[in-house]
C-alpha cells in the first residue's frame, strides 16, 4: 500500500538546522512531483515546497525561501526538507505530499525554541 512516512524533526534553538525525509512506498515515486506542507498549532496547512519529478524544478513559500532547500533522491525513493536559519515561526508539523494522487504522511513535529 502507499505510504509516505516522514523523519527527522525535533526540537532545535534557533538559528538552528533540521533535516527532514520522507521515504516513499507503493507507488512510482520518481514519477510523482512531491511537495512538504507545515501546519502551525491553531493555523491552517500551508504549502512549504515543492519538487518535480526529476528534481529539476523547485518552489518555495516566500517565509522559507533562502533558508530551506527541497530536493530528492529517486533512487532511494525518498524527498528531503533541508531547515536552516529556523525560526521561532518554523514550529508546526511537517507533512509530505504527492498533490497528484493526494498521498499524505503523517507528519513530523519540529518546535523551535530557546
């Protein structure tokens, strides 16, 4: 069956790095753009970033951009969040996305905080 299963957050400082991963299964993962979502307690889910399919094309919501990088490994079937600079604002839980298919992780919790 599909699966997308998210790893990687925690609790940083700020200023602090994190890098996420979601491994992907049951479905033709390299042929799938893939996206990361975050939802803040009491927020709604917002879009992080994107990748194509062959990693050639990324997105980013203005409030990460510059400090988060997005990219994947279709061998390993798996796509990565790399967090720098994280802020205070950055604590929510990450989801991984395939918007084709609508597949959905269960998330990983990343708090920031001194």
């Amino acid at each position: 069956q599909v699966q997308l299963v998210e790893s990687g957050g925690g609790l940083v400082q700020p200023g602090g790095s994190l890098r996420l991963s979601c491994a992907a299964s049951g479905f033709a993962f390299s042929t799938y753009n893939m996206r990361w979502y975050r939802q803040a307690p009491g927020k709604e889910r917002e879009l992080v970033s994107h990748i194509s399919a062959t990693g050639g094309t990324t997105n980013y919501a203005d409030a990460v951009k510059g400090r988060f990088t997005i990219s994947r490994d279709n061998a390993k079937r798996t796509v990565y969040l790399q967090m720098n600079s994280l802020k205070p604002e950055d604590t929510a839980v990450y989801y991984c996305n395939a918007p084709t298919r609508d597949y959905w992780g269960k998330g990983t919790p990343v708090t920031v905080s001194s």
